[in-house]
C-alpha cells in the first residue's frame, strides 16, 4: 500500500502489530479535578534531561484540558488492570470513583497498584498531524516491580504470565496448536472427525517452530498471535499450548475453514479440542478472550478484554 492510497482502518491495523503497554495519563483540570484517559502511544524520549512522551488526538475530549496542562502524569498498568484500563477509555462520568489513588507531588492523580508511574512538568506541546505529542520532563517516578499490561492487534495480553505458563509446559513433552483465523472462520483438519493443526514441540521458540509448521501446511502467510490455552494432557501425557492465529486469504492445501458458532454438531478428535473450539465460538460472540491454563478436564479462564479505546 503506499502513501497515494493508504486506507486508514488498515494503517492503524498495522500499526496495531507492535506490541505496547498500556497507561492511563492524569492531570487536573481548570478547577482542580482529576481527569483520565487510557492511552498506549507511550514512550520514554531522554535520560538526560528526563524526558517521555504520549500522543493525544485532537478529537479527544481530554484535548482543551491536557494541551494547556502544567503537569501530568502517566501511569503504566500492571497485569491485573484490565479493567481500569476500560473504565478510563470509556465515556464514564466519573472515571476515578472506582479506583484507589493519590495526588502526587504536583497534583496529578497516582492509581494505586500500577507496575509504575511519572509525574511530569509539561516540557513542550508538538503539533503532529491529526494528534499532539506531549513531551513531558519527569520530576518523580516510582517503580513498583509489578509486572506490566500488554496492548497488540486490538486485545490485551499478559506477558510475563505467559511466559512462565510457557516455561512449565515445555519442561516436559511438548505439542503445538493453534486456533487459525481467518475472517471469523477457524482451520480445522480432518474429514468425518476434526482436529486443530498441531505438531510437536522442539528447541526454540514456540511461536516460531509453529508459525514454520503452519505455514507450510496451509501455503498462506500466517501470524502467531496470543496464547489461548495452556493445559496437560492426562491421556497423551503431553503438555499442550495452544495459541491465536491469523492467515491470509487463499484456499489451504491442508484443512478448511469453519464458522466456529456452527460447529456445535461436529465430532472432534479430543474432548479437549472440542472445549477450546466451544470457548472460542462463545468469546467470539461477546468479544472477549481469555487464557486457559489447566489440564484436559478442569481448569481456569483468564479473561482478556479486547478493546481499549485510545486518545
């Protein structure tokens, strides 16, 4: 795509790939007020001088208050903080009666529980297309050892979480699955009885050695996307991680694509692999995935909201 004919919406898809975290900036506004609003174009800028930035549309209803701001602050949410997140990127009344916070030294709110923050002095406002960069100069900061909310392809992920779930599983005999997406439709392979593409785990990276295996089944470009369920195998003795996935358009050379919510009939190699498709047809419908870990037959679902607005 170039620049004569870039569409927007898929810009901001691709944009969308680099994975962030996520923060909530604060501030006071004209009569003393906090305000907030989640935001994930976040950076640090300098060392010296302490300098970090966060972008700010001009739609924003935050744009007249932050923009004229001496201070503000950005609070980066940990792990447990989805739902903070979605309470300050929604249009809610007041986004600060149901989290616990504090003023900081220059008045901007500090929210309680975040894997860190910075009260900054309002350096310089830039001017940069249809947003505003807000540099800020970092006058205190505190690092609190939590482990920070991730933000990728419009959904929420844990990594730190994942990665230890990862590390257990491949201690012992590995297998790799996926759930492939494309277009609301997920791959299956078989004939009378289906199963998710997988294939055995090796040394090395567990995205890469899928993302390998995937491709050359099907012939299409493939992404590997975000764990999805974790979990051992009592029958095969396996441990078995499974995650999103996303192709391109093209018929497969292996499996065929499936609606997921018509599916309800359908006979499955595994009861395991008959869950997970279940799972994934009903938090397509809501819109809302979450992580499982557990083994074959019980177990527990982290919920993962997908949407955060930003500013």
């Amino acid at each position: 795509m170039t620049a004569q004919n870039i569409d927007a919406r898929a810009l901001r898809d691709a944009f969308g790939a680099f994975p962030t975290g996520v923060t909530v900036v604060t501030a006071q506004d004209h009569a003393g007020l906090p305000i907030g609003f989640t935001a994930n174009s976040f950076t640090s800028v300098s060392l010296d001088p302490p300098l970090l930035l966060v972008c700010l549309a001009k739609t924003s209803r935050n744009f007249a208050t932050m923009t004229s701001a001496k201070h503000f602050a950005i609070n980066v949410l940990s792990e447990a903080q989805k739902d903070i997140s979605n309470t300050f990127a929604r249009p809610v009344e007041d986004r600060f009666a149901t989290v616990e916070w504090d003023a900081g030294a220059d008045g901007c709110p500090i929210l309680a529980d975040v894997a860190a923050w910075f009260e900054c002095g309002m350096e310089q406002v830039i001017d940069a297309g249809d947003h505003v960069i807000l540099m800020g100069r970092i006058a205190s900061f505190h690092n609190s050892g939590r482990n920070g909310l991730g933000y990728a392809r419009g959904g929420y992920f844990t990594p730190i979480l994942a990665s230890k779930a990862v590390s257990a599983a491949t201690e012992g005999n590995i297998e790799l699955g996926a759930v492939l997406e494309r277009d609301g439709e997920i791959l299956l392979l078989g004939e009378d009885i289906f199963a998710l593409p997988s294939c055995e785990g090796r040394e090395g990276s567990p995205t890469e050695i899928l993302c390998d295996y995937l491709q050359e089944l099907t012939g299409l470009s493939v992404t590997i996307g975000f764990l999805y369920s974790v979990y051992e195998g009592k029958s095969d003795g396996k441990h078995h991680i499974v995650y999103r996935a996303f192709t391109s358009q093209g018929e497969p050379r292996e499996g065929r694509f499936f609606k997921p919510d018509a599916l309800t009939k359908t006979r499955f190699k595994t009861s395991a692999t008959a869950d997970i498709v279940a799972r994934f047809a009903l938090e397509s419908q809501i819109g809302n995935f979450g992580v499982y870990f557990g083994d074959e037959t019980s177990g527990t679902v982290r919920p993962v909201s997908t949407k955060v607005a930003r500013a």
